[in-house]
C-alpha cells in the first residue's frame, strides 16, 4: 500500500509467550537476538522455561529448545557472543540467589553447553539480584554486573555490582577486586551496569 511504504513487514510471529507481564524478552540493554553464520538465535522465555529459537531465514523457526528451566520472566538472563561462544548471565526472582555465568558453543540449531553454571556474583542473605548482564573483552573474559537490591526484591537501598572473570575457559572466577560496586546504597533509583567499562 502507498501508505506502508519503506516501513519493514512483519513475516512472521516467532512465537506467544505466557511470561509474567508479557516479559518474555524485556529490557532492551541485555541482548537477546543474535545473528550466527546466517542462522538468527532469539532466546525468551515462553512463560514456563528459558528457551531459544533459530531460523535461517527469519520466517520459520525451529521449534523451542527449553536451555534453562523454570524461567518465567525473560529479564533475568542476557547474553553475549564472541564470534565463537555464547555467554550467559542469569540469574531467578528469589532472595540470596547468586548470579550465574554459562557458555556454550552453537552447533547447527542447538547449543552445546561448556560445563554447568559457574557463580558470578555472590548475593548476599536478604538481597536479590536482578537485571544479569554479560559483555566479553578484547582478552575473552567475561563480565558480569546487576543490580542488587539490599533488602530484597524490590526494596532499597540499591547496588550496582560488576564482576569481572580472571578465565577464560567456560568457568567463572571472579578476578582480584572484584566484584566491584559502582553504584552504592542508592536509595531510590534503579542503577543499573552493563557490564564492560
């Protein structure tokens, strides 16, 4: 139609989610859709599990592929690629839960995960962590920052936190002077790192 000219169609519905308050992607700062050697990889959660799509050509999709159980809100992990591996920040909605690190390799349209979770952050008893993020180095090591609220979910004063991994193999170890809080005791606004200074 003249009316829809240079605007982009859509040509495909990827798929409906169930996520609380339609999050199943959320938060434009964590990043969530990737291009791999012509294969899109959309990671969501549908409303019950954590779970990637891919498509090679942006209208059929592989069916689900569940890569981290019962994740009903799709803020809570974030992704980064390297040009050879994925690197995940995770994290759930519960107190004293700390924020994990994974990383996998894409091998057609599945990954094949490095080892289990490694701690990130530790969170402290009666805090919550929320909003993981994960950026990669020049030298391949990950990092890793949140928010952390102080006196559980929701509630004040707020941190932001960022940790940086001495390796680089898959595991994470948090390097000497880190973690690092670069926003501390806030008392009532969201900060909110993203990761790599």
């Amino acid at each position: 139609c003249g009316a829809c000219a240079g605007r982009e169609t859509v040509t495909a519905v990827v798929t409906t989610s169930t996520a609380q308050d339609g999050w199943a992607v959320n938060y434009p700062k964590q990043h969530k859709l990737f291009e791999v050697d012509g294969r899109l990889w959309l990671f969501y959660s549908d409303g019950v599990d954590a779970v990637v799509r891919t498509s090679s050509n942006a209208t059929a999709w592989s069916p689900p592929q569940v890569w981290w159980p019962a994740v009903n809100l799709g803020h809570r992990f974030s992704l980064a690629w390297d040009g050879t591996f994925f690197h995940v920040a995770m994290c759930t909605a519960q107190d004293d839960e700390d924020v994990l690190y994974r990383r996998a390799t894409p091998l057609g349209d599945t990954l094949q995960w490095d080892g289990p979770a490694s701690t990130a952050l530790v969170v402290n008893a009666g805090h919550n962590a929320m909003y993981p993020k994960v950026l990669v180095d020049s030298g391949g090591h990950p990092w890793v920052g949140a928010m952390v609220y102080q006196g559980g979910f929701n509630t004040g004063p707020y941190d932001a936190v960022v940790v940086r991994s001495q390796t680089t193999d898959g595991t994470f170890a948090a390097d000497q002077g880190f973690p690092f809080v670069l926003v501390d005791d806030t008392p009532d606004t969201y900060p909110d790192p993203m990761g790599v200074p």
